[in-house]
C-alpha cells in the first residue's frame, strides 16, 4: 500500500495544483432520467453522474413525491447498498453505505444541505421539503469532501430561487393519527432577486402501545420553516443566504422483550415517558464568482442544535433506572472552491476548508431504588482545517481516456473535559479528566476511466478513507478513554452504459474495502452505556447493479440490487476471556439490498382529470446480524409500497400505502441488563394527500 501511495503522491506533485472541472448537473427527472432541465445551485457541483467514475443514484423531487418520501430513513434499500435503520428516535440515525457506517459515534458517511454541512448523526433525520434532488455517492469521497465520508456522502438539494415562481400547499392525512402540512412560496422581487419561504408541520400519533401507561410509546410532533434568498449581484457574483430551524419533540424507543427463537417481540410495557426533543438551526451564505474560465465559491455555515433524551434504561415496568441525557453543538465551518469551466483536457479543482465544533453533553443515571445517581458533564472542543486538489487529463493517448489524480490534507485537533459526580448518600465529585489530541491524514485518490462516443463507460478507481479518532465519555480503565482513527484503501471497478435511445440504461460496480482500525461500539463491563475501541482489520466486498427501462413514454421502470460481504478479519473483542470475533460479519449490514419500482402515467385528458400516476416499490433487505457476535440476526424481509395520483391543472390528490403486505420484522435489537429487547417494524399504514400550486 505504501507502493500506491507514494505512485500516487508522485503523480500529483507532478501536476499543476489545481483541479478537475465538475460542472453542474443540469438535467434531472423520476427516477432519474435526463429529461427535463432544472437549476441546481451546487457548491462542489460534479458532472453528469452516469459519465462518472463514482457509484451514484439521483433522486428527484418527482422520485421522492411519487414514493412518499418523508425522510432519508426511508430510502433504505432504494439505494443499492444504502441501509438506514429506522429505530429509536431522531438522536440514532446512524447511516451505513458498503458496510461503513457508525452507531453511536461521529457519522462515516457524509451529509451536505445546499452546501452546508452536518457534522452530527443526531442532525441526519430530519422531514423533506422544498427538495430539488437528492444524489448518493457510494465509496470513499474523502479527497473532496473530507472527514468522515468513508462510506460515501449525500448531497440534498433545495430549490433554487430563480428558476420557481410558486406558491404550493398540501396536507397529508392517514392511519394511526398521521397528520402532515406543508407550504411554500417562490418569488421574485426583481429580475436579482429571489426568495423561498417554506414551513412544515407534521402529527405521528404513534404505532405501538405502552402497556404500562396505556398510551403510545412513539408519538411525534415536528415544525419546521426555512427561508432561501437569492441574489444575482452582477452578471458574475451570486449570493444565496440560507436558514432554517427545526423543531421536535417525539416519545422514542418503543423497546420490547425479545424472544431469538421464535425472532418475535413483546409489546411495549415501561413505566416512564422515554422521549427526544431538539431544537435545531442550519444556515449558510454561499457567493458565487463565475467567469468564462473559472468558478470561485464561498459557503459559510453555522449550526446550531440543542437536544434532551430522557429514557426508562431498564425498559422494564418496575423503576430501576432512569436516564436523562442532554447534548448542544455549536459549529462554523468555511470552504473557499475553485475549479475549471472550459472543456478542455486539463480540467481541475483545489479548495481550502475549515471548522470549529463545540460539543457538550450532560448524562445524568438515576438508580431509582437506591436513590443514588451519577452525573457526567462533558465538553468535546474540536477544530480543523484542509487543502484538497484534483486534477483531470482528458483525451489520454486517445480520445475518451481520462486519469484523475486528486490529494488531501487534513489536519484536526480535539480536546475532551470530564467531570463526573455522584449523587446521593455516598455523594462526591471526582477530579476533573483534561484530554486532547491531534491528528492529520493525506487522503489520495486515483482514478483511470475510458468513455466511448455511445456514451459506454468503463473505470476504475482507488481512494483513501479516513476518520479521525477521540475519547470516550466515560471509562472503566485507562485504556480505554481513547480511540484510535480508522482508515481505509477502497478499490472499484465499474461500467455504466445506456442502448435504444435511452431507453435502457445501466450501471455495475464492484468494490473492495481494505478497513483498518475500524472503531466498533462495546458495551461497557457495567452494562451501562458503551464504548467505542478499534479492531484490527475488516473488509467489505460486493456488487451494485442499477437499471433503468422506459419501453414507452409513460412508464418507468427502475431495478437496483446491491451485495455487501462485510466481515471483521481481525478483531480480539476480549483477550482476557479469549473472545475473538475475527471471522465475524460485521453488525447491522443487510447482505442484500433490492428494490424494483415503476411509475405508469395514463392521460386521460378529461375537462375534471388529466391524468392518473401509478406507483408501485417494492424494497428487500437481506438477512443482518445485530451485534459482533452473529448470534442474533434478522432474516431476510421485504416491503410493498404504493401510491395512485390523479391530476388536474394545479391540483393533485394521492391515496398512498406503505408495508401493504403488512410484513413483520425488527427494526432493531440490542441486550441490556441481561435480557433482549427489539422494537418492531412499522405495520401497514395507509393515507391520502392534496396538493395544490398557484
């Protein structure tokens, strides 16, 4: 490896250091076809994804309307090799691409809102409106995009202020006390400038029933608003201001006893109110310098989030222990892009990137019986900075042959403070814990790919990951108050190719992940919380194939299949009681992902009626282990999905199903003070919305 490292760097240093042309994306449609042209005001915008050397899927605005797409969760499986499992509360939202992902610490894969990033897992869930596309890169995209993309990164983009002129409204009714609002307008004060103005409501009466309480377990209410404004300074400055503010409060973690043999689960039946609340704000300026040869962008971002957890941590009826966690974040961040426009055949792009992120949480454990507690109070100060490069030589030896050869530099300190108390008879407050460390990675990236005048392409490409470490919260020893980085080397090959005008259009890529130190949760000796360590190595090996047929105009069919073998290759989990997990599968990965969807549209042409959509998905996940022992697993297990719309001039009303089949399932397992638990799937649920746009 260190061969293809120093091959890399030595190809890099030899270029200029600038870097490659990546365009915006100008054509989008359902299930992302290229039909209809749309604006899409990206900061590190890329080329046409299906000319590139990168595993992607473009989802948009009509793809997430036409399947009921409330949040990211639910793109599961819709995406090859993409899992996000749907448990808990809007706090877990961990977030798997290829096996690479993180349950309870900072995320592995990326997420970017019109730019602006979001460095927490705890800020991932969040309801979907005003959505222009959402694209999901699969595979390291460290180069680029930095810290934490190891599994790939999703790029979620909102209108644009210039290209709308709208005011839509529509509302959302269904079973188990669903209830959904939304409205928004796009204006224009001038031919400068542009505004949007959006707000959301949304009711979840809640699936499950606490049998202790009598009441549901999983209730939820959110609001939300955001404001967008444009403005077109000159012919080549831009300014977008972005803000937006969230608000939540939802009863979580509707956990019951679970049985391994018969891989059921026993109803909800706690004595307290579990629940997560948060408050959170996301708001960026991004400037805009555009010339014939070049394009400079700015984005400056702040966000802010301040969230609570209180949790009933025995799940039990009787009062044992009750837990109140708390957590804030505070964070600036600015990234200065530069990169080519002509098609010529050097093409390149080179940026700087900094932040700082203050993070604080409060834990506080209530042993209800014996009337004692502890206190822990934590502050996780962290800063950093970047300088990244890429660049591309087109037309190699040959017409269509291009090599990418792109290099970053991260550099990132973090400290942590603890001071912990006990409280009740025996009540004291320990010495306070001062701990810091840094780290700096160069994360290379190379890339070799050959594209034909019928729009065939083939590539290959090899890229660095890599995740900073840190510290524990708590500790039982020493050792184990810090963890180290992980890093990875992943390898691709893919074709992407299109026949019949379009008609038939298909990507296949298969990968191989070389993982070191990957930082896996453990449960604490107590059995209270957990912790994070590194084990030796892992890999991850598998195949993404998409296919898109359009026989006729109006129906669209879309297959995705994705396989990940994912296994820890070395990894002690306890030398001291000789447990080795080597061998193992790694925890929640799904080994298949399948979806096949379609949308049919009938014109009627009628003076009431235009036209009816049909939409039918249908999603598979393979079987998964939900722990590093591979003792319990979820078996294979399916959902159907669908949605009839009919439409006429400004108006649109849906009926909508989900899980039609009413399949059961676990969502999610975990063991605590000696027994299982799991929360249940989500059963059948049906609705209707209206939707109107003056």
């Amino acid at each position: 490896m260190n061969r293809y490292l120093f091959f890399i760097t030595s190809l890099y240093l030899g270029s200029s250091l600038i870097m490659a042309s990546e365009p915006l994306i100008d054509k989008d449609s359902t299930l992302t076809y290229a039909i209809d042209e749309i604006e899409v005001v990206a900061f590190k915008a890329n080329k046409d994804l299906s000319i590139q050397p990168v595993s992607a899927t473009i989802l948009s605005k009509e793809t997430l309307q036409n399947h009921n797409f409330m949040n990211i969760k639910e793109i599961s499986a819709f995406v090859p090799n993409f899992f996000m499992p749907d448990y808990g509360s809007r706090l877990t939202s961990p977030i798997y691409i290829r096996g690479i992902g993180s349950r309870i610490n900072a995320p592995s894969v990326g997420l970017y809102v019109d730019g602006i990033p979001y460095f927490d897992r705890s800020s991932y869930d969040f309801n979907i409106g005003d959505i222009e596309k959402i694209e999901v890169l699969r595979g390291s995209q460290g180069t680029i995009y930095g810290r934490n993309t190891m599994g790939g990164i999703i790029n979620v983009y909102t209108k644009s202020p210039f290209r709308h002129k709208e005011t839509t409204v529509s509302a959302s009714v269904g079973n188990y006390n669903h209830y959904k609002a939304e409205a928004s307008h796009v204006g224009q004060i001038n031919h400068t400038l542009g505004y949007i103005v959006s707000a959301n409501y949304s009711h979840r009466g809640g699936y499950f029933d606490n049998l202790y309480t009598g009441k549901k377990a999983d209730g939820s209410d959110a609001l939300a608003g955001r404001i967008r404004l444009g403005w077109q300074i000159n012919p080549q400055w831009v300014a977008y201001l972005t803000t937006a503010y969230e608000y939540s409060d939802q009863d979580g973690y509707p956990y019951g006893l679970y049985d391994a043999e018969t891989n059921k689960t026993d109803a909800v039946n706690y004595n307290e109110r579990s629940y997560y609340r948060r408050q959170m704000s996301n708001n960026g300026l991004h400037l805009k310098y555009t010339t014939a040869d070049y394009q400079l962008d700015s984005q400056s971002s702040f966000q802010y989030f301040d969230g609570e957890q209180g949790i009933d941590q025995d799940f039990m009826p009787d009062d044992q222990i009750y837990v109140t966690f708390s957590h804030r974040q505070k964070m600036v961040s600015q990234e200065i892009n530069a990169r080519s426009l002509r098609d010529t055949p050097y093409q390149w792009q080179t940026g700087l990137f900094g932040f700082y992120q203050h993070y604080s949480q409060d834990n506080d454990i209530e042993y209800r019986q014996s009337g004692n507690g502890m206190l822990t109070d934590t502050k996780n100060p962290s800063s950093g900075f970047a300088v990244y490069h890429q660049s591309t030589f087109n037309d190699l030896l040959t017409d269509g042959l291009s090599i990418t050869l792109g290099l970053r530099y991260d550099w990132e300190k973090i400290k942590m403070e603890n001071q912990t108390r006990t409280t009740g008879t025996n009540g004291k407050v320990n010495n306070p814990i001062y701990k810091k460390n840094t780290y700096s990675k160069l994360t290379p990236k190379f890339s070799i790919q050959y594209l034909t005048n019928k729009h065939h392409l083939a590539y290959f490409s090899l890229s660095h990951g890599y995740k900073a470490g840190g510290f524990n919260t708590t500790a039982d020893r020493e050792e184990d108050w810090t963890f180290k980085p992980e890093q990875s080397w992943t390898y691709e090959i893919g074709w992407k190719g299109n026949a019949f005008e379009n008609r038939l259009q298909t990507e296949i890529g298969l990968f191989y992940i070389d993982w070191r130190d990957q930082q896996v949760t453990q449960k604490k000796a107590t059995e209270q919380g957990f912790k994070l360590r590194n084990a030796g190595k892992s890999v991850s090996k598998g195949i993404e194939i998409t296919s898109h047929i359009r026989p006729v105009d109006q129906l669209h069919v879309l297959f995705n299949w994705g396989y990940t073998h994912a296994k820890f290759r070395e990894y002690l989990y306890d030398e001291s009681k000789d447990i080795d997990y080597g061998g193992n599968f790694l925890p929640l990965v799904p080994r298949h992902t399948f979806s096949a969807a379609g949308d049919y549209t009938l014109n009627i042409k009628a003076r009431h009626l235009e036209s009816i959509v049909l939409n039918m998905e249908y999603t598979g996940i393979g079987k998964l282990f939900w722990s590093e022992n591979n003792v319990a697993e979820q078996p294979f297990y399916h959902t159907l999905n669908g949605k009839v719309s009919f439409h006429h001039k400004k108006m649109t009303l849906s009926l909508w199903a989900k899980n039609i089949t009413d399949s059961s399932y676990i969502a999610y397992y975990f063991e605590s003070m000696g027994h299982e638990f799991a929360q249940r799937g989500k059963p059948f649920t049906i609705g209707t919305d209206i939707q109107l746009i003056f």
